[in-house]
C-alpha cells in the first residue's frame, strides 16, 4: 500500500512517537487512536445529460472534547478513508496546539471536480451536504473549504444546510461552516489566512534562528489557496521565489518569479504550466532548487525518500497536510534542515475559521486589521510554545508540537473522565 493510500498509519506514527514521548495516559492514548465518529456517504446526482451517477463522500469526526467537530472539505480523486482519517487527526492536533475550542473532522467526495461543470459541482456539494444532513451543524461539526474547494461550495453547503431550519432558525445556522464568501458571512482575511499564519509562524522561527526572511529565497510546490498566499506574503517579505509547481508542471527561475504575476497567470489559465517569465523544470530540478526555503503546498505525502535526498533548502514549512514522510523527515533532520510541522504551520485556516465562526455567533464585522492582529498572536504564542517544548523536550518540532496538543487533549480528559 503506498504512503497516500495509508495516510493513517502515518499519521499514528506521529501520535505514537508524542505519546510515548510523554507517557501518555493509557485511556487517552485508546480513545485518541481512532476517530469517534466515520460517516461514509453514496449519493447520487443528476449530470448535465440526464444520467446519474453515484458519489462516494466522507465526514471523519475525530475528536470534539476540546469544542465542536471542525475540518475541511476536499473534492479529489484520491480522497479515501485513511486519507480523511489521518486529515481529521491532524485537525483535532491542530486546534488543540492553537488553543482553538474545536475538535478535529475532515471530509470529502472521491471525484475530480475539472471533469464536472459548475452546474454539476453544486448538485454534488448540495446533495453531499443533505447526505450529512445532521452529523454537521453550527454547534456540533463545521467543515471550511480545503483542497478542491472554496468560497463558492461553503456558500452552497451553507445554503443546503440552512433549508432544513425554519425561517426564523436560519440565520443562525449560517456557521455550520467557515470559508464562506464575504456577502455571505466570510470573514475579511480568510482566503489568505492559511498563508498568512504561515508567514507569521515564519517570522518568529527564523527570529529565533536568526535567519533574516529579507533577502532569503523560496520555491512552492501547488500554487493553489495556500501556496499562492504564502507565496505572495513571503515576498512581500523581500523574499524572493524561485520556482513554483502545480497539477500542471513545475517551473523555475534562478533570477526570482513574480508571485502576483504568476497567481494572476494561474487564476486566468488554470495552471503555472505555459508561463512565460520561467522555464518549464522536471521534478528532479525543482526539488533540487537552490533556495532556503521549500513550502510544499499540494498534497500529501510529497517530500518521501525518493526525493528528499535533492532538497537542499534550511527549511521545510509544511503549507499542506502531510506533505513530509517520517522516514524522509528523519533524513531530513539529520542533514540539519528544519521540518516546521503542519499543524503548526498551517493552523492559521482554522484559526480565522474560529474568528468568522465568533463573528456570526456574535453578529459582528471584523476589520482585516483586526482579523490579522489576533492571527499574528495566536501564530505567535504556538510558534514560541513549539520552540520552547522543542528545546525542553529534545525532540524535533513535529515532536514537541504533538505533546503539546496531546498533551492538552489528556488533560482535559483526566478532568473529565469518561461516562459512564
Ligand atoms: P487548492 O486546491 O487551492 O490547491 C492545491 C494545489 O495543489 C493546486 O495548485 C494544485 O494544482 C496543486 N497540486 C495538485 N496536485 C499536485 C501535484 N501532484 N504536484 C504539485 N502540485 C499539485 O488547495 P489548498 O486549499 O491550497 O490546500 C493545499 C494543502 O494545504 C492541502 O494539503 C490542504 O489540506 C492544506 N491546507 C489548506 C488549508 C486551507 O485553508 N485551504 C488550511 C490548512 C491546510
């Protein structure tokens, strides 16, 4: 079985090493070992030609001691049961690291949303979302957009979930999920926010290593919601970006890629391939790139041993869930690079997620100022506690970012009990 198709197995590697790492509670290690709750879904839809066709989604519930169920949606073709699985983990360790009360879920539906029309899109995110029907909702599970997703299905979620309320219970349904547009209570900030958390994650870790981002260079591997963000930020950091890669291909220039030229470019044709301003590159070479900082932005399961061996960059930070295999990661460490984990680096989505969460709960409008603000802080204060665990502990970033968040999750645990 390849790493993509046991993504779980890789992720309770990872849950293990911190467990052991702390001792943890024999109970709390049990519970936390498997999801609560694994919603498989067939639904069917009607295509543009009149035939139908069965859809095959997922909703993993996690955990939800630490707050209401919380994850993404994927659209993909590759999205399978251990996959959804070890996304919801990692989303059950990353709201506990962050300090956000939420859970961990993730979801998906097994397609390639480029072989549907729109049309066939919203009748697929509808129907997928009446199939939920109540194992989601504003108190209980609230997925956001991920990959293959955006804006445009979370206002279609949004909508579907909200017909199955009265009139007058609908406007406080609207937070069953985040990543909404903003006409349709989306929070300022949001769309950049997974890219923005990273840049700020960033920002304290080089601090500390004393690594100016002015004047550093990075390369990107998806140009999608995170990597473009990232990208963009990074630069505006006087970071210079010198190749960048996506479904369609890999590109480079040594004397640096523009990362708005490019996302306007990649928003028009739909892929970095065909893009003048750069060279098209094989694998081999983009991996190889010589920058310090490499920001795998796509799928997971991306940096394994088959490649590792070409990074040359100081710092890995994982834009995107799972991108770094254990195997490759522990490579990686002993050449001296710096894999700044996942649920660190990326945490800042479900960050701005709670803030639009609290913003409906609450009927209020936050200014991007604001949004941003209290991001930095809350990217601040988990970097700086990450670094410290690293330090006290030993153990690698990855490492003492998990005994953190499990760590939290036990203690709520040995407060709580269980019932009965
Ligand atoms: P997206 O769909 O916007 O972008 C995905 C990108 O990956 C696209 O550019 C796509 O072309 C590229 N890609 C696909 N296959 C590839 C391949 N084989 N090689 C190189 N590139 C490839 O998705 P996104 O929301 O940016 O998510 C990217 C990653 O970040 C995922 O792992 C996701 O779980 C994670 N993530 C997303 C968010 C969020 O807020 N959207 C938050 C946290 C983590």
């Amino acid at each position: 079985m390849s790493d993509h198709q046991n993504l779980f197995a890789m992720a309770t590697a990872q849950f293990t090493k911190a467990a052991d790492l702390i001792n943890l509670n024999p109970m709390v290690r049990t519970i936390l070992s498997e999801p609560q709750n694994e919603i498989i879904v067939n639904f069917p839809v009607t295509m543009d030609d009149g035939s139908h066709r069965l859809f095959k989604g997922y909703r993993i519930q996690h955990n939800n001691t630490h707050g209401p169920y919380k994850g993404g949606i994927r659209f993909h073709e590759s999205v399978n049961l251990s996959e959804v699985k070890a996304l919801a983990a990692w989303m059950t360790w990353k709201s506990a690291l962050m300090g956000i009360p939420f859970g961990g879920a993730k979801g998906g539906v097994s397609f390639n949303p480029r072989n549907f029309s729109p049309a066939e899109i919203q009748r697929i995110t509808r129907r997928f979302t009446y199939a939920l029907g109540n194992n989601i909702g504003p108190e209980y599970d609230i997925p956001a957009p991920d990959v293959g997703t955006g804006a445009r299905e979370m206002v279609w979620m949004m909508d579907t979930y909200m017909q199955m309320f009265n009139a007058s219970e609908r406007n406080q349904t609207r937070r069953v999920v985040t990543g909404k547009s903003l006409l349709n209570g989306g929070s300022l900030g949001r769309d950049k926010a997974t890219g923005q958390g990273l840049v700020f994650c960033f920002d304290v870790w080089s601090q500390h290593a004393g690594f100016p981002i002015k004047g550093s260079t990075f390369f990107v591997q998806g140009f999608g919601n995170v990597g473009s963000h990232a990208a963009r930020i990074m630069q505006a950091r006087g970071s210079r970006m010198l190749a960048a890669s996506d479904h369609t291909g890999a590109i480079g220039n040594a004397d640096g890629i523009d990362a708005h030229d490019l996302a306007a470019y990649v928003a028009q044709k739909g892929g970095v391939k065909g893009y003048a301003r750069a060279k098209e590159i094989q694998q081999t070479e983009f991996y190889h790139t010589k920058a310090d900082i490499f920001i795998p932005a796509a799928l997971e399961c991306t940096v394994t041993i088959d490649n590792e061996a070409l990074i040359q960059a100081k710092y890995v930070v994982e834009g995107a869930n799972g991108p770094t295999t254990p195997e490759a990661e522990a490579k990686l460490a002993a050449r001296g690079i710096t894999v700044i984990p996942d649920i660190l680096a990326n945490s800042g989505g479900v960050t701005v997620s709670y803030f639009e969460w609290v913003q409906n709960k609450n009927s209020e409008l936050w200014d991007l100022e604001k949004v941003d603000e209290e991001l930095n802080i809350m990217m601040t204060r988990s970097t700086e506690g990450v670094i410290e665990e690293m330090k006290s502990r030993k153990c690698d970033p990855r490492t003492a970012a998990m005994c953190l968040a499990v760590g939290r999750l036990e203690k709520i645990y040995m407060e709580r009990g269980i019932f009965p």
